[in-house]
C-alpha cells in the first residue's frame, strides 16, 4: 500500500511494509541537491545527487561512518565535521550512570526521527561480539578508531585496561572488518599519536622517526599502530594510521593540562580558586587545535592507498609558556620564580583594560588585590614515572600528500579555550552566588 507524507524538508513514501523511500532536496542559489534513500526492513541505501548551476549532475553514495570513542573531544567534532559533508554516522558509546553526551547533544537526533544523520550504539571496545555486532549492522564505509583509554598518566594505574582498551581494541575493530569480509569495502583510521615518539630519537619527529614509548598508555598504542600496519599488508585493508600530535580545544577534557589551565586561569580570575597545583612545567609539547585535526582523518581515508602521516603544527612550547599564554589572554602577567618542586608562578602585573574586556570590571579590584601573590604551584603527584618530554612533528608529509593545513596556531589556540572557559565559569559563579 503506498502512503505519502509531507515534512518541511522531506517526503516520505511508504511503498509497502518492508520498503520506505526518502526524497530530500534543497534547490536555489548557485548550488541544488537532491538525495534518496531506500529502506527496506534489513538494510538501508543512500543516494545523492548534486547538480551545480550548470546543471551537471554528479550522483554520490551517502558514505556511512562508525565513529568509536564519539563522545570524546575528536569524536564530537569528526562527528560534526562529518555529518555536515552529508555521511550517516553511527558513533559507538559506553553505557555509563549519568549522561556522557555533552559533547554530541547538538548533533542527537531521537530514534523516532526519520532520516537521521547521527545514530548512537551502546558498545565497548573491549568486548569483540559487540563491536563485530556493530559493524555487521552498520556495514560502514570509513571507521575512524578513536576510543581509548587516552590519559597517559592514568594508564600507570590501569596498564591492563588500556593495554585491553588501546591494544587489543583496535585488534577486534580490524579482525571484525576482516570476519565479516568488509575488507575491500571499509576504510580504517587508527588514532595513532605522538606518545609513540617518547624518548624522542630525532628532532622533530617524522614518520620514519622510530619509537620509544614511555608509558602503558603509549606502548598499547604502539600495538594498535603496528596491527594495523600489518592487517594492511597481510589482507591488502585500507587502514592507516593518523600519528596526531597533542590537540586540544575548549572540548578538551579538563585533566589534561591546557584544559587544566584554561579553566584553572578562568577560576583565578573570577576569584572561583586561588591557585592552581601542577607537574612538570619543562615538558614540551607540540598544540593544535582538535577542529583542524580531525579534518587530516577524514582526508586520510579519502587517499587511494592506505598509509601513516604525522599530523602537527611544527612548534613547540613548554607548560609553562602555556600558563603564560592563557593568563595574558586574560591581561595578567606571571612571573615564574624558583626551580623544582619549589618553582611558583607570582602575578606580577594585571593590564586593566585587557581584563575587563575579557573577563569583567566587577572581578578587576579582587583580582588586582592579588598583585605579588602565589597562582601556580607544583605538587609531584603529577609527575610521570616515565616523562615524555619533548615533542615536535614535522608534517611535511600531510601537507603535500593531504593537502592538510591548520587554520589555528597556538595563540588562536588558547583564544579560543579562555573565551569558551571564562564564559563557563561565569555561569558557574552565577550559580554558586544563587546558592547551588
Ligand atoms: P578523549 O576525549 O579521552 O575520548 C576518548 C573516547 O574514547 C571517549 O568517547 C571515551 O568514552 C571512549 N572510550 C574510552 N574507553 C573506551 C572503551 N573501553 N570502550 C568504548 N569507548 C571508550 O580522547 P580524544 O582526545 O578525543 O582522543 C581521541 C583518540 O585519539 C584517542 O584514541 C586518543 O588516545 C588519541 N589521540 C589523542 C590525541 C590528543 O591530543 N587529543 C593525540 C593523539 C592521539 P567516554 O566518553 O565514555 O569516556
Ligand atoms: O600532558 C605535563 C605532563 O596530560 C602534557 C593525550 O591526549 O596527548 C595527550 O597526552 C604534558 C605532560 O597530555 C600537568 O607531564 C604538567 O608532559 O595534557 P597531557 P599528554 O600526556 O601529552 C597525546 C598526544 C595523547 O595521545 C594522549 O592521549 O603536561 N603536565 N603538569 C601535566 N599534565 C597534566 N595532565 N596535568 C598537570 O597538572
């Protein structure tokens, strides 16, 4: 029996019980798209069509994405990045007590909606039945890897978990492309990382740089690295590692340490903490920005051959120059004193009109009343067993091959985070000072 329904953007024909077609179309301006999708009760085809103002039709398959770890800072904005190039994309998730979507909420659609662009699946990366389940149902085009157990400090107290998680994760992820014959079919990006570098063996690091992992972290990811080299050369898959250097954003989790400091700085200045307890502020690190980076996954698996690229800016800064960065973002200057454990950051001077433009007249007087006092602190519990403490990428690879550039440097970097954490905390001070 055939039914017709109208929406605002979509018509739907019921064309009998087990087959559904979806007619979708935008039409004006220079540009004009018009898509199609079959459903029949076991499976479900997309078809595009978009035609320029010449009228010369070019017809795509709507790609499908499974995204593992979609609710982390990279899974959130590929996920985003994605959706908005017109693919379907399924995101694993972990079943956890309270809400762990914050960062895909704008992106959920209800599984009542028709046509959606975002579907979620409960699933966990160390259970095989479970992921094998997941990708037989999607059968998805590109599976971009991200989960992980991703703290390198926090994987000294849970080796075997992030060995599970890391390791052996992305082993279940290419065995069950492999089992069930997905292999021509579906691309896989494995996030790979700078950690593999370590104790660095060459300044800056390239993909022919070896590695030297120096955590439980880093060394469950040398295995993810290495299987999927060898799934890719032992059964000719389609699988490549992205070797991204640390990228942040003001999705970043709030234990690693630009996060840390950005929503640390946020607090010192609307008077929320007073000072903010740290590790090795000598580390050096190689920051981009998370929005520029999960771009380079996607032209990874859009390239013939399968292959490893590093993905970095090629500049490096200390902690302590990030400290420095996110404060004078604000118009407050720090004065590192000392060495050691007995290092300290001082506020030496506050630029009033920067402040106030940035975070607000009312916080200016309390804050200036701290002019000389003591904002940074070290305490060694967060000294590493095992410190990496050099790393520097050189993505000359990237750039030619992908044709992969960054938008953000370091400072549009940290911009970005004290905006989006000073504006957080102001809500926070806001319900603090209404009594919750
Ligand atoms: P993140 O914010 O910590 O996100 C990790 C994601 O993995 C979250 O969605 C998390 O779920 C999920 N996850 C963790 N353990 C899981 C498990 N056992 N089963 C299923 N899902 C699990 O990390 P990220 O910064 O987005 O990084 C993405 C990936 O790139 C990670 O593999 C990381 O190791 C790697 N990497 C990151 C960087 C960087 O600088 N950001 C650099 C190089 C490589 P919950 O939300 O439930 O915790
Ligand atoms: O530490 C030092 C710390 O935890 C950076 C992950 O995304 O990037 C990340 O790993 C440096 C280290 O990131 C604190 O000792 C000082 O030297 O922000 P982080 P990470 O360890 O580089 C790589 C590429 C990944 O693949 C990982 O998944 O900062 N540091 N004081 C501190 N670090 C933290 N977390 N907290 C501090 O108080």
């Amino acid at each position: 029996m055939l039914s017709i329904y109208l929406t605002k953007k979509v018509i739907i024909l019921d064309l009998c019980k087990d087959l559904t077609v979806f007619l979708t179309g935008q039409f004006g301006g220079g540009f004009n798209f018009f898509s199609f999708s079959l459903r029949s009760s076991k499976n479900r085809y997309n078809y595009t069509t978009f035609a320029n103002a010449n009228n010369k039709i070019r017809p795509t398959m709507t790609k499908i994405a499974l995204i593992t770890g979609i609710t982390g800072q990279d899974g959130a904005y590929l996920a985003d990045y994605l959706i908005n190039k017109g693919y379907i994309v399924h995101g694993l998730k972990r079943r956890s007590s309270l809400f762990n979507t914050e960062r895909i909420d704008h992106l959920y659609q209800d599984p009542q909606e028709s046509n959606r662009r975002l579907i979620l699946h409960y699933g966990d990366m160390t259970d095989s039945l479970n992921l094998t389940r997941i990708i037989g149902e999607t059968q998805p085009d590109e599976i971009y890897n991200l989960a992980a157990m991703s703290h390198v400090q926090v994987s000294f107290e849970t080796p075997e978990y992030t060995a599970d998680a890391n390791g052996i994760g992305t082993l279940r992820i290419l065995e069950a492309v492999r089992l069930l014959g997905l292999t021509k079919k579906t691309r896989i990006y494995q996030a790979s990382t700078s950690e593999l570098y370590g104790l660095v063996q060459e300044i800056p690091q390239k993909e022919t740089t070896p590695f030297y992992p120096r955590s439980p972290y880093a060394v469950a990811k040398m295995y993810a690295y290495w299987i999927t080299v060898n799934y890719r050369e032992a059964y000719g898959m389609h699988a490549s590692n992205g070797i991204l250097f640390n990228h942040e954003s003001p999705l970043r989790g709030e234990t690693f340490v630009t996060r840390k400091v950005t929503r640390g700085v946020a607090k010192i200045a609307l008077g929320l903490q007073s000072a903010l307890f740290m590790g090795n502020l000598s580390a050096q690190r190689d920051w981009g920005h998370a929005k520029d980076y999960v771009k380079a996954m996607h032209l990874i698996l859009q390239q013939d051959k399968p292959d490893n690229y590093v993905i970095a800016t090629g500049v490096t800064s200390t902690i302590r120059d990030f400290i420095r960065m996110a404060f004078s973002e604000i118009g407050v200057s720090i004065e590192f004193r000392g060495k050691g454990v007995d290092e300290k950051g001082v506020i030496s001077s506050i630029d009033e009109k920067i402040f106030n433009a940035a975070v607000g007249e009312k916080h200016f007087i309390d804050l200036k009343k701290r002019i000389g006092e003591q904002v940074i602190s070290i305490d060694p519990k967060y000294f590493r067993p095992t410190e990496v403490d050099l790393l520097v990428g050189d993505s000359t690879k990237a750039k030619t091959k992908l044709g992969w550039k960054p938008e953000y440097d370091l400072p549009a970097l940290v911009k970005d985070m004290m905006q989006s954490d000073v504006k957080l905390m102001k809500k926070e001070l806001y319900l603090k000072e209404g009594g919750f």
